[in-house]
C-alpha cells in the first residue's frame, strides 16, 4: 500500500509541477462545470416562480398559460411580457389592458404606475435558451448588445446560449467517444501483443480491411438512410476511432511479454488475463496517454467538421461546427466568426494542455521537486 501511495503522490507532484496543465485542469473544469448545468445559466424559463404562494419550476416542467391567469392551454412563453406581469399581480386583468410601451414596466411589476408584488420569478442569467427565437430584433444576424452578449445568429438565436450548450456537447461527446474508443482499442492492442502468433496475424488483417474503409462516406450514407442523433453518431465515430490506440498497445506487449517478470509470472502460474491487465498495461499506459490528446482533439474536431459539412447532429442540437457555418455564410457579422474561432480553438488548447500534464505525470522516467 505504500508503494502505491508512493507512484500516487510522485504522479501528483509531476501534473502539479506542470502549471499550465493546472491552470487549464481549473480553467477548463470550471468552465465544464458551468455547461454542464446549462440550463441553470442559459434558459428562456424562468428557474423559479411564486404563483398565490406557490412554487414553481418552468424550467423543469410544463406549465400551460393559464396555470397563471392566461386564456391558452399552450405553454406558457415567459418571455412575453404580459405573462411576468399576470405571476406579478397574481392574476390581475389589467395586465391585458396596459400598452404596448408599458410592458417593459409591467414585467417588472408596475401596471398604471402602481407597484405589484403579489409573486415573482428568478431568472436564468442568460435569458435565452440555444433555440429561442427573439423576434425583438431588428436584423439577422444582429450585433452584440446588452441582452446577446455575442450577439445572433441568422435565426436570431442568441449566440452566447448556442456556444454554453454546444460546449457540453462537444465536451460530452469526445469524453464518450474517448472512453468507449480507448477501452476497445487498448483490450485489442493487448491481445494482439500478448498471445501473437496467429490471433496476431488475424487481427491485423481485420485492422486493414476496417481501416480502409472511409469514415465519412458510411456516415454520409447512414445519414441518408436514418435520422442522426447523438447516440448513433457517437457510435459511427467510436466504431472508427478505436484503432488509433492499438499499434501503440500492440507495440508495448509485444516488447515487454518476454521480459524475465513476465516469465516468472507465468511460472507461478498467475494467469495469462492478469499478467496482461495488472503487470503489462501500466507500462503502456505512457505511451497511450501521449496519443491521448489527439483523441480527445479529434473526436471534437470529427463532431465539429461533420456539423460544418451537414452530415452530424441535427439542426435542432446546439453546435459549434453549425455556428462556423453560419460565420461563413454570413461574413457581414464577424461576431459569429471569432465566437466559433474562440470556443474551439480555446477548448482543444485547454485539453492538449491537461493531457500533457497527465502524460508527464504518469511517465517514470520524469521527477520533478
């Protein structure tokens, strides 16, 4: 337990001695952390409303119009500014009655110059979700101003809202891919290095054939023949994208299954599975945690150029690959541009970064004080 303890806290020291993984590990982990909970910072519903002393969370659940005093079965769509004043007054009918030029001022509880405060709502901080239309707007895409940040898109979709969720994703996406692509890749690798011999040989003609075969033509073709979602995208791109680990795993057993620890393993009779998974592994791991953050890359830029070509996540999904699209369609706005340029180039520099430090931390032949 002490020896463990020992290589813990010397991979510690090594991925703390390495600032700038640190400092992109807390940029981007709390960064993540404010996506990953997206609809609590990005919502065109309000998080909480009090009704006749009552609780609710439109965010969260459907509420229709008349829950609060309106006249329609259909969800209520808080951003209308009648809706804020009828939670405000409890119902009040003069909510109907005021002016247009007075809704600002209804919404915020005042109606024919009197203050109501019979209930209440708290906001999101970004009042838009990454599909809320703001028709309030006067061009598409418009500028960035005090309610959109990063400004619009051509559908005058706030853009800030689109690149908070669109970062989950893509965050959320390479993770899986990442996972799911390293477990099966690093498995194959170490039965193709350990046993060799014949299941070597067939391995690596079933790697030949599959690695031909052209990634983006299939998902060009299943596109065409099923209607792509997260879950069948993430697995196209998983089912190409596990053999970048093997020839490095392959590689590693194959030098170190003769090794004299090796062999008296087996004369003990430790079992070919372990010998493979707890003495093999951990001195393949380094060159695996080099290759890594080019995983991790290029399952966000595969997300990323598929959503830029058309042929990745539907129109509904929030997507940085769709936004650069939008930024070359639409040259006039060049908010839309550096908002794409920025969130990705910053997100894969920010993991290449982490990654580093990780790989120097689990590499032996590195100390530092």
């Amino acid at each position: 337990m002490m020896f463990k303890s020992s290589i813990a806290q010397r991979r510690i020291a090594n991925f703390r001695a390495n600032r700038r993984a640190v400092w992109s590990a807390w940029i981007f982990g709390v960064v993540f952390f404010i996506c990953l909970f997206a609809e609590l910072v990005a919502n065109d519903k309000p998080l909480l409303v009090s009704y006749h002393g009552e609780l609710h969370t439109p965010a969260f659940q459907f509420y229709p119009e008349t829950k609060f005093g309106g006249d329609y079965e259909t969800e209520a769509d808080y951003l209308d500014p009648v809706l804020p004043c009828l939670i405000r007054s409890g119902g009040l009918e003069a909510c109907f009655d005021t002016p247009e030029e007075t809704f600002d001022d209804a919404a915020d509880g005042i109606v024919n110059g009197e203050p109501i405060d019979k209930g209440w709502l708290i906001w999101a901080p970004i009042k838009y979700s990454f599909n809320t239309i703001n028709y309030d707007v006067d061009t598409a895409p418009s500028a960035p101003d005090a309610r959109h940040w990063l400004g619009t898109d051509d559908q005058t979709r706030d853009v800030l809202a689109r690149v908070i969720y669109g970062f989950r994703i893509s965050t959320v996406f390479a993770l899986i891919v990442v996972v799911v692509s390293s477990a099966i890749g690093i498995a194959a690798g170490a039965v193709m290095g350990y046993f060799g011999g014949w299941v070597d040989l067939i391995f690596q003609r079933i790697l030949e054939i599959w690695s031909s075969t052209p990634m983006l033509y299939v998902i060009i073709i299943l596109s065409a023949i099923f209607t792509m979602n997260f879950v069948i995208l993430t697995g196209l791109i998983i089912l190409f994208s596990w053999m970048g680990l093997v020839g490095l795993v392959r590689a590693e057993f194959l030098r170190a299954r003769n090794f004299e620890y090796v062999r008296a393993a087996r004369a003990l009779g430790v079992t070919d599975w372990k010998i493979m998974f707890r003495h093999l592994l951990p001195n393949a791991m380094v060159a695996t945690l080099t290759f890594l953050p080019f995983q991790v890359t290029g399952a966000i830029g595969a997300l990323t150029g598929l959503d830029f070509l058309g042929f990745g996540l539907p129109p509904t999904y929030p997507s940085l690959g769709e936004l650069a699209l939008q930024a070359k369609n639409n040259l006039q706005a060049p908010w839309l541009a550096f908002s794409a340029f920025a969130s990705i180039s910053i997100m894969l520099s920010l993991l290449v970064f982490i990654f580093e430090g990780v790989r120097d931390a689990f590499d032996p032949r590195k100390t530092f004080k």
